[in-house]
C-alpha cells in the first residue's frame, strides 16, 4: 500500500512538471502539443504492442477515440499558449474552471439533471478566475486561452470517460492518443495559417525535453497512476489530484521564481480556488460514504 501512494504522488508530481516543460520548451504552443502527443501515441503503441497488450478495435470505435483525443491535443495547444501569454501559475489556476465546464457540459452531453452544488461551487472557482483577470490585466490574453483550455479539457474528461466504458483503460488511452495525433495533425495547417512558424523542426534541446515530456509526463504518469489504482480506490486517487495545482504552483515558484510575478489578486483568487476544492473534496468524501466507490477520472 505504502509503495502504491508513493507511486501515485509521483504521478502527481510528474504531471505538475507539465506546466514546467511548457515554459521550458522554446516551440510555440501548437508544435508543443503536436510533437507531445504523436510522441507519447507512438510510445504507447510500443509498449502495449511489446508487452502483448495492444488490443483491436473497430474503425467507429477508432473515431471516437480519434475525437477524444482531437479534444486532448487542443486542449494542450490552449494550456501551454496560456502558460507562454502569462506564466505557469496562471495557465495552472485557470485549468481549475474544468470543473466548472465539466458540471455545464456533462449534464448536456450525457443527458441527466444538472448538480446545483457542482455549479455553485464551479461559480466560486469562476469569481477567483475573475478577480484574478480583473485587477491584473498582464495576464488576460493568458487568462483567455486558460479559460478555453479548460473547456476542452472537459469536453476530454466527459468523452473519454464514455471510452471507459467500453475499453480497458489502457486501450482507451492508446487509441485516443494515436487518433488524436492524427484528427490534429488535419488540423494544423489552419493553425500554422494564422500562426506561422520559422521552422516545424524543433532543435536538440527541445526534442530532448519533447521526450522527456511525452514519456515521463504521459506514459509514465499514465502507468503510475494505473498501477497505484490497483491498492488504491478510484476515490483516493481522484482526491489525490486535486493537488496538482498546488505542486505545479510549488515548482514554478522554486525554479523560475513566479512569486515576483504575482500580486496580491493573484493569492486572493487562488485562495477561492482552493476553497472551493476543499468543499468539493468534503462533498465527494461524503457521496463516497453514502454511495460506495466512483470511478477515476483522467487529464
């Protein structure tokens, strides 16, 4: 169990380093998450295929994967260009209104009532959002494209949860990236349209974080996590999660010294975040009490 909640906080942390290799990697935000995310599909796909576990699925079923993963790719093009609009902390607070899109879209995509208290405790998420953006107007390009991040990385979250439902996690997982790769790899001569670059090559340095970032940061923390949920409940790594932010905010502050960066609105909004987590956290603590375990929920 001990070696179990070890491996699950470093997940935790390897995907708190995200954020980091986002402002780390040179490459605009659109040939960041391209190369991630072909990067991590391939090794996946290498790994499953070498150890006997890559399983087949029908060409519809690819599709669906495909637009799971369409959701994942974008949602990281909008993460990271929040991150080089304003800095990691802010692009890492704004993903916390994934939740709040989470509780307006589900209910729409997956036909069921809307959870007041979900909303009510999204809309505190929201108010630190829109203090933060309202009396720090450096950030605001940064704050936007946060905010349109956290959109697709609901619409990911309420999409590939449907895929659990029909496929081991790890071929949901797979598939998904490999489609996604493909559904963005369509996608991006628009982007480079609008956003032209010098060159589609990344240099050595950034390949080798490219890398790094695929491996440890995506299949790496995807087999920690799998393997921790084998000794630990869906509901402990759920919560477990939640302090992702917290360490990303930890890191950026010790290796690139963002607490220089942000000002008192800054603290004032994540301290509503925060709150609002923590009575989240208390609600699911007692769902989970009266209901039995739930079922995880990915990045």
């Amino acid at each position: 169990m001990k070696q179990a909640f070890i491996k699950l906080h470093i997940a935790i942390i390897l995907a708190g380093f995200t954020g980091i290799f986002g402002k780390l990697i040179t490459v605009n935000e659109g040939l960041l998450a391209w190369y991630r995310i072909w990067l991590a599909g391939i090794l996946m796909l290498l790994i499953l295929a070498a150890t006997k576990k890559l399983e087949r699925i029908s060409f519809a079923d690819f599709g669906r994967a495909s637009l799971t993963g369409l959701f994942l790719g974008l949602h990281w093009i909008f993460f990271y260009g929040s991150i080089k609009y304003s800095n990691i902390s802010v692009g890492v607070v704004c993903f916390s209104l994934t939740g709040f899109f989470t509780a307006v879209f589900s209910p729409l995509i997956n036909p069921k009532r809307f959870v007041a208290s979900e909303l009510l405790l999204s809309l505190l998420t929201l108010s630190g959002i829109a203090l933060i953006f309202s009396f720090d107007s450096r950030y605001r390009a940064g704050i936007a494209l946060g905010v349109v991040s956290s959109a697709l990385g609901s619409l990911y979250m309420i999409t590939n949860e449907r895929l659990a439902h029909s496929f081991k996690s790890e071929t949901a997982t797979v598939y998904s990236m490999v489609g996604g790769a493909l559904a963005l790899t369509l996608f991006m001569p628009l982007y480079f349209y609008f956003f032209p670059v010098i060159t589609f090559v990344p240099s050595w340095s950034d390949f080798g974080y490219l890398v790094l970032l695929a491996f440890f940061c995506t299949v790496v923390l995807y087999m920690l996590q799998t393997q921790a949920l084998l000794r630990i409940s869906a509901f402990t790594v759920n919560l477990s999660l939640n302090l992702e932010p917290v360490y990303t905010i930890i890191l950026a502050i010790v290796i690139y010294h963002e607490n220089q960066e942000l000002r008192w609105s800054f603290y004032l909004g994540l301290a509503l975040i925060i709150l609002s987590v923590v009575f989240q956290m208390l609600r699911v603590v007692r769902a989970h009490r009266n209901a039995g375990p739930m079922a995880v929920a990915g990045r």
